[in-house]
C-alpha cells in the first residue's frame, strides 16, 4: 500500500516539476510465462442424480430426504424440490448422506509418500532456514499410493506443502485427487499457491542444533522480518519496473531471485500464508508481523492453542486448521485441548480439521466426529451440518478456492461423496466419491477405479495390491 | 444443556461418593452391556459392584446396602479398555528426551533392561487417558543397542506406584527392518542372533556352575541379559517380536517351535497372509488397525487385515493411538469393525485378550468375580462419537478430570488478556 502511494506522488511531483512534459506511450511488457501450469481435464463424467439422500451442502445446510443433480461436472441444483430431468443416471440416496468431496489443507502426499524412507522424503530442503525459493510441486511423486486411499476416504482436493523444518519452508500447491502421471496433471485449476511459514520449535531446533540461526524463537522472528524486508525492496524494485513501463519509460527489468519472488507475491496478495503455529502467544506475534509487513496469514496449521486466541483470530479472519486430539509429541503441543475445535467454531472463527498424516487424511471424517462429540460433551450443539464445514467449505475458504469447490452450491465443480451413511461415525465409509462429476471411485466396482503405479503387482504379480 | 447437567451432576455425585464409606459400591442399570465373554453383548442388563469388584450381573438388581444407583438406560458398559503395546509412564513429551525413559543406550542391558523403575504414575498422560476409557495399559521398552528391547511391565491407570500391576510380563525383542538395524543390516543377523541368545540362555540356565568367575565361555549376550531370558525359556512370559513381512511372521513361527517358547506377533502388516500359521501355532498378533500404510515390509497391510485374522482364528490384541492418546485404541477397533472384524471381537481385543496373553488376572471381562475396571459410555463403545460418563478402576471412581479439560474448562468463556489466568 505504502509503497503504491510514494510511486504515484513521486509520479505527479515530476509532472508538476517539468513543464511540458510529454505523455509517453506505455511499453508493452511481455508477460510473464506461467510456470508449471495445470493440465488438469475432468475425467469422462455423465449427468446424473442422487435421489433420497440427505445432503450436507457444506456451507451449513441439511437437506433431509433429498436431491442432487449434477451437470457437465457442475453441481446443477440441491434439495428437496429439484426436477429431476428424464433418463439420467440415477443413484439410489435412500439411508446415505451426500457432501462435498473432502479438502484436507495440510498433506505431505507425494513428498513424504509411503514407503516412508530416505530416498523419497522430499518434504523439507533443510539446507537453510528460508526456503521460501522451493515448490512442493515439483517433488510431488504422483504414484504415492497414498493418494488413493485418501480418495477411498473421500478426499477430493488436498494442499501439499513442504515441511516445517524452515522458517519459510516453499511453496504449497492445492492438487485435486485424480490418477495422473504428471504432477500438472493433478494441479487444481486456477488455486493460488500457499506459502509455507514455521513457528516456533522445529526451525530453533533443526538451525541451533547445528549453531545456526535460529537458535531460539527470537532468532525465528529476526528470521522473518529480514525476510520481509528483503521481500518489500524486491518488490519495489518490480513494482518500479512496471510503472515506469506504464509511463513509458524504459528500465533494465530487475533480476529475478526464487526466493524473494515467492515473498514478494505474497505481499502482492497472490501467494496465501498456510503458518505452522502451535502457541497462541507466537500466534499473536506472528499476526503483528503481518501487520507490520502489510501481508494476511490465511491459516494457522497444527493450531493447537486456537482455542487460547479464538476471539482474536475470528477478529483478524485467519483459518485455524486442526487436529482432533494430538497431544505430547513436543512440548508446545502439551496444552491441546478435545474441544478445540469446537471451541474455535464456537468463536466464530474459522476451524478447520488438517491430517498431516497420510492415515489421517483417510479419515477426516472420523476425525471431525471426534471434534463434534468433545464439543457436545461439553455442552455445545454441534451437529453434522456444522461440522461437515470444517473439511470442505472453511478448507476451500484456507486454500482461496471457495469460489469453485467446499459446498454443494449451484455452479460450484461438481466434488461428491456419496456415504454409506452419516459420516461422522467410524463406521461410515466413502461408497461413491466424484470430482468434476466424474466417477472416480466406487467401492461396489473396485474394477472400475484406478490403481497407482506402485500398488501394481508389486505384492502379486498376477494381481492387485488391494 | 440437559447432557451437560447430566454428566457434570453424575461426576460431582461421583466424586463425592468417593470420600465416604461403600464408596466403591455402583448399581449401573438398565445398560447395554459388551461383557467380553462368551455371552457376548447383554441388553437391558445391571452391573453391581461391591467393594471394588462385580459381584452381579443381571436383570433388576435390587441394591443391597448402600450404592450409588447410576442410570444407564441407552448407554453401554464395558471392561475398562487395554492398550497392548504403550509408553504410557515412560514418556511426558515425546521430543524432550529428559522426560523419556523407554530405552537405553547402555551398550551391556538388553534383555535385562526392566523398564518398571521408571513408570511415572503421576504422569499427565495417565488421567486424560483413563478419563477416556483406557484403564490399563501394557508398557513395553524401546530398542536400545540391543536386538532385545528388555521386560515390559502392565499397569493400571492410578496415580500411585500400586498402579504397578507386573513388573515383568513380556520380553521384547526387533525383527524385520528394525531388527536387521539392530543387528548390523541385514534380518539374517538378527535370525541368528535371536536363535543364539535363546540357545545360550538354555546352555547357560542348565550350566550355570560352569560360569564362574575366572571360566572363559564366550556367551552371545552377558549373563543378566541371558538370565533375563529364563523366563521366556520357561513359557512364563512371551516374546514380543516386532515383524510385519509375511515370511518374516513365518521365520518367527519357526524359531518359536524350535525353542519351545511362546511368542507374540508385535506389527502384523502381513500377518493376514499367514494367518493360517499364526492360528495353528497359537500365536496372538499385537497390531493397529488403522496402520495401512503400505512399506517394503508390509507392502500388503490392509484395513481388513484384522478381520481377515480373526477368521483363520488368531487371537487379537489392539493397540493405537501412541501414547499420549492410547485411549484411541478404541477408534483403531471401531475401524476394524468397520472392515470386517465383528464388534464383539474388537471388545475382546482391547480387554480380555490382552490380560490373559500378559497373563493380568481377574481383568477384562464384566462378570462376577472380576476387578470392576468399568467404563459406562453415552453411545456405541467403538464409535468415535462415544465418550464416558463413569470410570471405575476397582471400583474406584476416576473423576472425569485432567489436565486438558481444566485447560478446556478455564478458557471456555474467553474473558480476556490477564483474567484467563484466574479461571480455575
């Protein structure tokens, strides 16, 4: 904002300063190339209906009983009095329960895969303690068969992101759960990509075990500040750039640095900050930060002193995304509490239910039950309309795609999962999950749905792993 | 509200009742009862517990004496839960290695390596997993730099050293990829060193005279960690073996015949390929349900691994959650439930299997003469939508409080900066 300001006055002041000054013609700048673009085509889908369902529409509703049509991929229209058009497929709703496919906003898929070993841990470039230069796509192993059994767990869409070992540890990248060779391939259309923040114990301890900075949470501020700072100059240097492009005028184009380009887009609004935070008063500091550098932190992750802050971080509209009842693995997750986040949901604020674990990301929907029911005990009345919210339309809110999937609305892409009944029960599993209304896992036809690479012969030569 | 009123009302009755006389004295009635024997699941039924045992179940139970009459109309009663494989005691936070006590990088202590000294009853980590149904817990050590991790101990949830329930009911020892780490890289080294350590202890057991100071017998492992092993040798306590590859379940079988001893299957990933074997060599499987992750060495786990062994007829004993959340136990089998594994099943697998596998006597069934280590829950027991409104630990009522909730409780209503701090 600041720096918008100084570039317009320093602009009239010249004008005021000359006297017939010439209106130069802008110069055309050749776009910049998108990189590693989505080449991401729904599968093959047909229209159809889900008849006799009740429905979670994801933004708060229940349909009891009820209808949903979907269209060309797009969901086409949700409820009670839908007219259903003649000859279209038709599935039988009738004791199952309809949502949007599941987004989980925090997965290390395909970087930290299964197997689980060395030569495939691709999550964190622990090589210095900002990294904010790396992709987590580009290390993405698509053959993960980690990816299918999420999507067994109605996972539609899932941010990966590299780890928490850096103070800025790269770029996120929001992919949908679809069979793919490529990594483009997966790439959801159109998502913004996140920038990966670490508070607190693990950036300290990876740098000052080896008596580098950071040592201590002091060190991890200093991390960030310089690092906003650099990024503000490099972005002014661009933003000088193009103006003076604007008005004409011709300027050796700034050389580009990995790092600060990936900061700098955050300050342009472009990039979103997913921020591994766990204590509430590092929460806070990290908020002033934000402030400081003029930047929104759109989630919290791991969170697990939300419940400490809700009031503050429903003031400031920053996502907290959470685990149900992970406690102890280090000292600043020892003050988790069952209900927060319910107590999260409770401030108004945006809560969130992440894995961060390729068996938790199967399932999200236990875990949310788990939330709901700790919260209940405790005397709230959370039922399932409120909590389907915390891993579909609060999660597309986190990762900026809110606009095209997370509810069931009309228009929105047609990601569903058909439950064999009310989810939020251990019992409840995944029967038909779709993304862009194409069918892309069907637990009655295991015949019809795609299997990895990986899983291929790989324990029966002559037959599936599963 | 009216929930909350019901549950906060049943723990202060609960409570109080704790500091007065026949304080170990409940009638629940009108439950649904998962009894973990072979009369399976009782509807409509009371529990009566004197003394800190059951002394009745039945129909309309009439109280006799004084007892605190608790309502259990739509809830469900079990055994208070087992987790077969914990740190409970042994660690406080998992990353701050002051508090963890599990293994030990003593170069001589294998087998011997007890870690019963070092449980920690007063732990956090014992009321917020009691208050959620966990009542006992099997504490086992972690590798050190022996193949043999040491002596596992069982507990139950107290906040006293009487918790203590054994101090020695397992051994435990690496296979597969950790144990070839153990032993220099390769499973074949850990083969033999396994195989060696029990002929030696066997040898040194029928030799001992021929030891003494002074004698230069060359033994695979010191003399404490192969006496450590006399009562594996005796069949008096299991091998606990970790392996997950089927061929790897079925080497073990093997050495376990060859030795005449007894062992547990601690993993399992594959074990359903092999179940068969495991069944007809009466070998238990310690295993997650939910660990379906596939890696070289259990490239064919599976969710409905746990179904598929209880059907070749192998007894099943469940773990999960780690430590801090060992109660989650509970979940791990509601997912196995839902993969197959009948309900009744996976009741039997976090109680009675495991006391009588770690040989815990009068535990983990609801019936007369048993210790009335009883959970009362609000919903199904192994649906993850269920929580407890009463625990019992012999008789004893556990108030529904831990750190967590008191946490939970003072920032319930935020008040502010400075007047959190007085919320207790």
């Amino acid at each position: 904002m600041n720096i918008k300001l100084i570039v317009g006055l320093t602009a009239s002041l010249s004008l005021l300063g000359c006297e017939q000054k010439v209106e130069k013609k802008p110069i055309e700048l050749e776009p910049e190339k998108p990189l590693y673009q989505s080449t991401y085509q729904p599968l093959p889908s047909e229209e159809f209906v889900i008849v006799n369902a009740t429905i979670l529409d994801g933004s708060g509703k229940q349909f009891d009983n009820a209808t949903l049509w979907v269209k060309a991929g797009k969901i086409q229209a949700v409820g009670n009095d839908v007219k259903i058009p003649s000859g279209i497929k038709s599935y039988d709703g009738k004791g199952k329960w309809v949502t949007p496919g599941l987004i989980d906003v925090h997965s290390h898929l395909g970087v930290y895969p299964s197997p689980s070993h060395e030569a495939n841990a691709d999550g964190n470039e622990m090589t210095g303690p900002n990294t904010a230069g790396v992709w987590a796509e580009h290390a993405v192993w698509t053959q993960d068969p980690g990816f299918d059994l999420a999507l067994a767990g109605g996972v539609t869409s899932l941010q990966v992101l590299p780890g928490s070992a850096n103070l800025f540890g790269g770029r996120t990248v929001t992919l949908k759960n679809v069979p793919s060779i490529t990594m483009q391939g997966m790439k959801f259309p159109g998502a913004p990509h996140g920038l990966k923040m670490a508070c607190g114990e693990n950036p300290k301890r990876v740098y000052g075990s080896k008596r580098q900075k950071p040592m201590t949470r002091m060190g991890n501020v200093l991390g960030y500040r310089n690092a906003w700072i650099k990024a503000a100059e490099y972005k002014k240097k661009w933003d000088d750039y193009y103006q003076a492009a604007k008005e004409g005028e011709e300027k050796d184009k700034p050389k580009k640095d990995l790092q600060l380009e990936t900061l700098a887009e955050v300050l342009n609004g472009n990039i979103l900050i997913h921020n591994h935070c766990y204590r509430a008063e590092e929460m806070a500091i990290m908020i002033d930060i934000a402030n400081e550098f003029d930047y929104q932190i759109s989630t919290f992750h791991h969170a697990v002193e939300s419940y400490k802050i809700a009031d503050l971080l429903a003031e400031k509209d920053i996502c907290s995304a959470m685990w149900a009842d992970w406690w102890g693995f280090k000292h600043e997750a020892y003050d988790s509490v069952r209900e927060n986040i319910a107590m999260v949901d409770k401030a108004n604020a945006c809560a969130i239910v992440h894995s961060d674990s390729a068996i938790g990301i199967q399932h999200l929907n236990q875990e949310s039950a788990k939330a709901m029911a700790a919260g209940n005990k405790r005397g709230l009345k959370l039922t399932a309309k409120d909590a389907i919210r915390w891993t579909t339309s609060n999660a597309a809110k986190s990762l900026g795609i809110e606009d095209k999937v997370g509810t069931l609305q009309s228009n929105m892409m047609a990601d569903v999962v058909l439950w064999s009944q009310n989810p939020f029960s251990v019992y409840a599993k995944a029967e038909k999950v779709f993304i862009d209304g194409a069918l892309v896992f069907d637990r009655d036809n295991k015949s019809a749905n795609a299997v990895s690479d990986f899983d291929l012969g790989v324990t029966d030569p002559a037959g599936e792993r599963l | 509200m009216r929930l909350i009123k019901s549950s906060l009302a049943l723990s202060l009755l609960a409570s109080l009742f704790t500091f007065q006389a026949n304080a170990e004295n409940y009638l629940i009635k009108n439950a649904t009862v998962h009894t973990a024997t072979a009369k399976g699941t009782l509807k409509n039924v009371d529990v009566l517990v004197q003394n800190g045992r059951i002394v009745k179940v039945g129909q309309e139970l009439a109280v006799a004496g004084k007892a605190t009459v608790v309502d259990g109309t739509g809830k469900h009663v079990t055994p208070g839960l087992i987790n077969a494989a914990t740190r409970m005691g042994l660690v406080e936070i998992s990353a701050v290695a002051n508090t963890v006590d599990a293994s030990t990088k003593l170069e001589n202590m294998g087998a011997s390596f007890n870690i019963s000294p070092a449980i920690n009853f007063r732990s956090t980590l014992i009321p917020q997993n009691r208050i959620n149904g966990l009542t006992r817990a099997i504490v086992l050590p972690g590798n050190g730099k022996s193949i043999f991790a040491g002596q596992g101990a069982a507990i139950k949830l107290t906040d006293t050293l009487e918790g203590l329930l054994s101090d020695n009911v397992a051994q435990v020892a690496a296979y597969g990829e950790s144990g070839a780490g153990q032993a220099g890289g390769s499973r074949a080294s850990a083969m033999k060193q396994l195989d060696q350590a029990l002929s030696d202890a066997d040898y040194y057991r029928k030799n001992q005279t021929r030891f003494m100071p002074g004698t230069d017998f060359k033994l695979s492992q010191s003399t404490n960690d192969l006496k450590a092993l006399f009562p594996v040798l005796d069949r008096k306590t299991p091998l606990v073996i970790s392996a997950h590859r089927a061929d790897d379940i079925q080497r073990l079988i093997a050495l376990a015949n060859k030795h005449n001893i007894k062992i547990v299957i601690s993993g399992g990933g594959e074990a359903w390929l092999v179940a068969d074997d495991l069944a007809k060599a009466k070998v238990p499987v310690i295993m997650d349900p939910m660990q379906n992750l596939p890696r070289f060495e259990s490239l064919a786990v599976r969710l409905d691994g746990a179904a598929k062994l209880y059907r070749a007829g192998v007894k099943l004993l469940f773990t999960g959650g780690g430590s801090h959340n060992g109660y989650l136990v509970r979940q791990s089998a509601g997912n196995a439930v839902a993969y197959g594994l009948p309900a009744e099943a996976a009741i039997e697998a976090m109680t009675i299997n495991t006391a009588e596998v770690f040989g815990i006597t009068n535990y983990g069934q609801i019936r007369v003469g048993m210790d009335a280590d009883i959970v009362l829950w609000d919903g199904d027991p192994l649906d993850v939508t269920s929580n407890p409104d009463l625990v019992l630990i012999q008789g004893k009522n556990i108030p529904l409080v831990s750190r967590a909730t008191r946490l939970r409780d003072r920032y319930w209503e935020l008040k502010g900066n400075h007047e959190q701090a007085y919320q207790y």
